[in-house]
C-alpha cells in the first residue's frame, strides 16, 4: 500500500463517527425517548381525567407526602451515587466502583421497598384500590396505581440492569469498553430518577 493510500485509509478511519460504544449510547437514547413519550401520555393522561372531574381528591389529603419525599431525596442521593460510580471507573478504581454502584441499587432496592409499604397502605388503610375507592373518583385510584407502578418495574428493571452491569464489569480489565458500559446504565438510571421527580410532582403535589 502506498504511502497516499495509507494516509487515505487512516484519514477515512478516523472520520467514521460510529463505533460500537456509540452505537450502544446511540441505542440507549433511542430507547429513552420512547420511554418517555410512554410517560408523557400516562402523565397527559391523568391530567385529562383529573380536569374533566367534578370529586377528584386533593392527594396531598390522599397520600403519604413526607414518605414519597423521602422517596424522592433516596432516588436523587443514588443519581449522585451512580455519577460517583462512573467516575471511578473512568480512573479505573475498582473499589470505589463497586462501592458506589452497590449505594446505587441499595437506594433502589429502599425505594422498592418504601414503594411496597405505601401501596399496602393505601390498599389496606386508606381504603385505595385500582377500580373502585371510597373517595368517589375510581379513576384517581387507577391512574395513581399504573403510573407508579409503571415506574416501579422500570426502578425494577434499572436494579436488575445495575447488578448486571456490576458483575459484567467485575470480570473485565475496567477498560474504555467497561466504561460505556457503565455510562449507558447511568443513562437509564438518571432518567427513572428524572421522571419519578415529575411523576411526585403531578401525583403528590399538584
């Protein structure tokens, strides 16, 4: 190969944008946007239903502020944890990776559980059930329990996803590969945080 047709060949190289790590964030943003306009016709939604209503109840009355908020300050606290992750295993420290992603699930995992609790009690309680509540609106139990449900499978989702990328991870060398890896679960993470902070906004304090 000639010297110009070498050159040519790395210049064509270098320019190609898509690799495979960018293709897999490529991917993820796709699948986010999608995800969300899920959420956003949930949320629209609700909003209809409840404007068209003459007994729709006022949640704060309903259902368990402080407890969500803290709910809320949990989820926040593992976005913070999972930046903290990325960035040790972009400096490839292992045990500060581990550590962080371990707080990661752990938050979720509390947040499952939290989320649990208030269901039963709202179920067993306060008398909320998914077709018909003694409030008077069957529908404010109904779009309260799809909308935070839907969210819970995709916390679910996002522990199981976490775990996975934690054992993965463990069994490489914490290359440049590792790392996307990781940041493509920080994507997904950071948005389930993000739309339960808008899902708390609309269903608890609006």
């Amino acid at each position: 190969m000639s010297q110009t047709a070498a050159a040519e060949h790395i210049v064509e190289t270098a320019e190609t944008p898509l690799t495979p790590e960018s293709w897999g964030k490529t991917g993820m943003w796709l699948f986010l946007a999608a995800d969300a306009m899920s959420f956003g016709t949930l949320l629209a939604g609700y909003a209809i239903l409840r404007s068209v209503s003459t007994n729709w109840p006022l949640p704060s009355e309903v259902l368990g502020i402080g407890l969500t908020a803290f709910m809320t300050f949990l989820l926040i606290c593992s976005s913070l944890s999972m930046v903290t992750a990325l960035e040790a295993i972009k400096n490839r420290d292992a045990e500060k990776f581990k550590l962080y992603m371990l707080l990661t699930i752990g938050g979720g995992i509390i947040f499952l559980g939290l989320q649990a609790y208030e269901w039963n009690h709202l179920i067993n309680a306060a008398g909320m059930g998914i077709s018909q509540n003694k409030f008077g609106a069957p529908l404010f139990g109904t779009t309260f329990f799809m909308i935070t449900g839907f969210h819970g499978m995709h916390v679910t989702s996002g522990v199981i996803y976490l775990t996975a990328i934690l054992i993965a991870a463990g069994k490489r060398d914490y290359s440049t590969n590792c790392y996307n890896m990781v940041e493509n679960v920080g994507l997904f993470w950071h948005f389930v945080d993000l739309v339960w902070i808008l899902v708390f906004t609309f269903l608890y304090l609006l």
